[in-house]
C-alpha cells in the first residue's frame, strides 16, 4: 500500500501540484476585487503582491520536486526490501 503511495508522490499526482494549479484560479476568480485594492491610486500593494506569490510560488514547486525525489528514493528502497523478501523464501 505504501509503495502505491510513494508511486503516485513520485508521478505528481500529491498535494503540491494541486495547490500550484488552484492558486491562481483562486486569484482569477477574485481579480476585480484583487485589482481594486491592489492598484489604488499611489499604492505599492501590487509590488508586495507579485514578491510573495513568485516567492510561494517557487517554494512550492522546489518543494514538490524535493518531495519526487523523496518519493523515488523511499521506493527504490521498499523495492530493495521487497526483492530481498522474495529471494528469501
């Protein structure tokens, strides 16, 4: 069960890459509401907005790809234990 677990972590199907994809729908959804306020007259909201959304965006996505290799690793290994299971009978 785990092994599927960590297959589906590696293939990218996990939390992150839903979370990077729904964002900017989020925003989308809200982007009336969002411009209003962030391109006031004289406001530098927008500046502080598009720094923080690059900046978790990036993380996320180096996260996601930490948590492939994480992934890839811990199958490799379960593969290992299984191989070794079935050699030992």
């Amino acid at each position: 069960m785990i092994r599927y677990r960590m297959i589906k972590e590696k293939n990218g199907a996990g939390v992150i890459p839903v979370l990077v994809a729904a964002i900017p729908w989020l925003l989308f959804l809200f982007s009336k509401q969002l411009q209003e306020f962030l391109f006031q007259e004289g406001s530098l909201w927008w500046l502080l907005f598009c720094i923080l959304y690059l900046v978790l965006l990036v993380g996320g996505v180096m996260l996601h790809f930490r948590e492939k290799a994480w992934a890839a690793f811990h199958i490799a290994m379960i593969q290992d234990i299984l191989e070794e299971r079935k050699n030992f009978k």
